[in-house]
C-alpha cells in the first residue's frame, strides 16, 4: 500500500479531488488530505475525511499536529505528495519560496515527488506570470499533469482546466511504480559552456545540448533521481529532473562539485577546454589591435570529467564520459578513458551523415569500456541515451 498526501488548493476544480480519492482508496491505496483555507470556501473538510478516512488537515498552527512538527512529518509519511488542483496562487507562491500557510510550509519542506495538477481560468494560465512560475517550479524538477483545453466553469474557453481524474491517476501509477533505477541518483551535464571576452563576446562551440537532455530524461524515467546541469541551450529541460544552469566552465564544476555524491554521472557537455586569461571589463575595440591582430591569451578550463573521475572521496560508482574528435576518434577516445580514469566513453565524430553532429537528431556513437568497444552505428540522441541506460541498468545489477 502507497501512501499518498494530497494537496488542494482553493480553486472551482477542489470538488473533483473528492473523485481523485476515490479512485486512489478503490484502488488500495492511502491518502491523506491538506487544504489550503481558501479550499475550505469551495469543499468541506468532512467530505474529505470521510472519504478518505483519515484526519484533514488544515491549519499550521494546529497544536495537536505540530507536537510532531506536522508540516515537515507530513511529506516524510507520504510516497508521494499530489497538489490538485493547483491555483495560479499556489503555483506562484511555490515558485518562491512562500511558506505562510500549512500547505505552502508542506511543499516547501517536501522531500517526496510532486506531481501537480493545475486548473484556473485560461488567461490566468496564459499570464505570464503564471507561465514563468511553470518554469521555474518545471526546473525544479516538479511534474505537471495538464491543464486539458475545455469549456471552463467561469464560461470562456481554452487551455486551464484540471485535467481528468483518471490521467491524474495515471500519472500517479506512473510515480509509484518503481523503475530499474529507483533508489539511485544521478548527474548528467549537457550544451555547451560559453567562456567571456569582453562584456558582449564570448567563446562557446555549437552544442544543442540534445544528446544530455535525452539521457537525462531517460534516466528520469527509469526511476533515477536526476540532476541536469545544463550549459545555455534552446531546448526544453526534460520534466521531473533537477536543473541547474550554468554558463562557464567553472560554473559547471562547481556545480557538479556541488551534486556530489551521486551513483551515476554523465558528461555529456561540450565544456569549453580554455577561457580567457583576462576577461575584458570593457567591449574590446578594433583600436586595441597591433598590426591588425589582437593578442587574446587563453588558459586552460579544468577538467570535468578527470576532476570528478579521480575524486577520492565520494566518486560515484559510474563516470561516463563524452568525446568528439575530428580525427583518429577511437584511438584518441581509448586514451581519454585511461587518461581521465572514467568508466565508460561515448565517442562521436564531428559529423554524421555529412551533417553536424551538433543540432542534429542523429549521433552515430561507439561506446568504449576497458574491455569493450563497440560501434553503435547511426542512431537518433533518443536511442543512444536509451541503449545506454540499458547498460547502466545492467551495470547496476551486477555490481549489487
Ligand atoms: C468562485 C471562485 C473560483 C475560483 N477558481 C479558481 C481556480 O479555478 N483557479 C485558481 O487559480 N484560482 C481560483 N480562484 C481564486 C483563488 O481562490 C484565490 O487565488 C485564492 O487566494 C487561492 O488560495 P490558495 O491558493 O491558498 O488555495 C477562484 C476564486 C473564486 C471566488
């Protein structure tokens, strides 16, 4: 039996949550219920009670649950903690931080997966307020079910209602049901880095980031805890992964450094090898040039992937590196591998199909371990990232 905390927040939609418990105590599950005070103007708290036969709770000041510090000991109980339905109001004050009632004190001190349910009127949805806190609270690795496209109760039309009681509980299932890698963590870096000059230059390389972006999604899925350290890239972030974005080197480092410790890591970035010795603090001008060249020293980036490889404290259990070369790609690839003490590399070449690896769907990759090398031929970024979780599982069950 999963046990479940289900959030509801004071919107028109709270009434269908009564149908959510349902469906979750039919089918043997536990859940018990939070409501926020501005729900109790739309659904009793003894409807959701008696459904789901156990106490409400409403009030963060209740003495009897705060004895056991209720609004942390709340989400600790739970496998899951579902925010359904979702105000633009909740949604904002999650997005920074608010904890003024008990409801925004439990997600702020959550420490399960969240998966919530907005519903509003379609322009509160379309405000772009609303829009932003959908970002942030996605890179935060939170996952959304809807909102559907509909007939709303106020009487307009359009993207905002909550979605449907059985594609919420989908979504829960989904949550619930553990994967290979549930219990593990993970780190994956992807994009580029880009390294400044002055205050308008910089010096990057023309990763799209969508090779990290699909590992990371697909280790996701398998159940791993995921954090995305992304470089700047204009694709979405996968849901339910941690992001952090980053735009150096260094900052890429620092914030792996910070990941720390971790199972599985992934590089899959295309980290910058140098920076400028001396960023510029003003636009550098044609003026500065001697005899129509401009001296612009560069210094070496640390490495990543040699840094966290060779960590003694604290390595994680798999280091799976990138590479892309121009030439004698696997030779040089083999090297990196015993160079930079990692487990396994992924080689790709500059171009695939007399296309540019970089922005493109396809990759044709050859995975190398010390004991193995094999070509995985012309692939999309979606199944490399799946051909290599299925080794990464396998990795794991050995190695337990
Ligand atoms: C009749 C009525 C219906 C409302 N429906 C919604 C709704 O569906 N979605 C929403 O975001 N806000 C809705 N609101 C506004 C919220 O109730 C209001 O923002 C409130 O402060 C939300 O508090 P809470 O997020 O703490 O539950 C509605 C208000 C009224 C009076």
């Amino acid at each position: 039996m999963k046990k479940i905390l289900l959030i509801v927040s004071g919107g028109i939609a709270a009434y269908r949550s009564l149908d959510l418990i349902r469906e979750i105590k039919r089918r043997g599950d536990d859940v018990t219920c939070v409501l926020t005070k501005s729900a109790t103007q739309f659904v009793q708290p003894l409807s959701f009670g008696a459904l789901s036969q156990n106490k409400v709770y409403t009030d963060l000041f209740d003495l009897e649950s705060e004895t056991n510090i209720g609004h942390i000991k709340l989400s600790r109980d739970a496998d899951l903690v579902v925010l359904a339905p979702a105000t633009a109001n909740i949604l904002a004050k999650m997005s920074y931080g608010i904890s003024d009632s008990l409801a925004t004190s439990v997600l702020l001190a959550n420490n399960k997966p969240l998966l919530i349910a907005p519903s509003m009127n379609v322009k509160m949805w379309n405000n772009p307020s609303t829009k932003e806190n959908i970002k942030t609270l996605k890179k935060y690795g939170h996952i959304f079910v809807g909102p559907d496209n509909g007939e709303m109760a106020c009487g307009e039309t359009g993207a905002g209602k909550m979605s449907k009681v059985e594609d919420i509980y989908k979504e829960i299932e989904l949550l619930l049901s553990p994967g290979p890698l549930t219990g593990r963590t993970a780190l994956v870096t992807s994009g580029p880095t880009i390294e400044p000059i002055d205050p308008v230059r910089f010096i990057s390389n023309q990763s799209s980031g969508k090779q990290g972006h699909a590992i990371a999604e697909r280790l996701s899925k398998l159940g791993a805890d995921t954090h995305l350290i992304s470089g700047p890239v204009n694709i979405p972030h996968p849901d339910n992964v941690r992001v952090t974005e980053v735009r150096t080197a260094e900052e890429m480092l620092n914030a792996c450094q910070e990941s720390m410790p971790v199972d599985i890591s992934i590089f899959a970035a295309a980290v910058s090898d140098w920076r400028a010795l001396k960023v510029s603090e003003n636009k550098l001008k044609k003026s500065d040039s001697l005899r129509n060249q401009i001296n612009l020293p560069l210094i070496q980036n640390t490495d990543i992937l040699k840094t966290i490889s060779e960590t003694n404290i604290n390595r994680p259990k798999l280091v799976v590196g990138f590479t892309l070369e121009t030439q004698n790609l696997i030779k040089s690839a083999r090297g990196k591998l015993t160079n930079k003490s990692c487990d396994w590399i992924i080689a790709n070449s500059q171009t695939q199909d007399n296309k540019s690896v970089f922005n493109n769907e396809m990759n044709e990759v050859s995975f190398l371990s010390s004991s193995t090398e094999e070509g995985w031929g012309l692939l999309t970024k979606k199944i490399v990232a799946e051909k290599l979780c299925h080794k990464i599982i396998k990795f794991f069950n050995v190695a337990a």
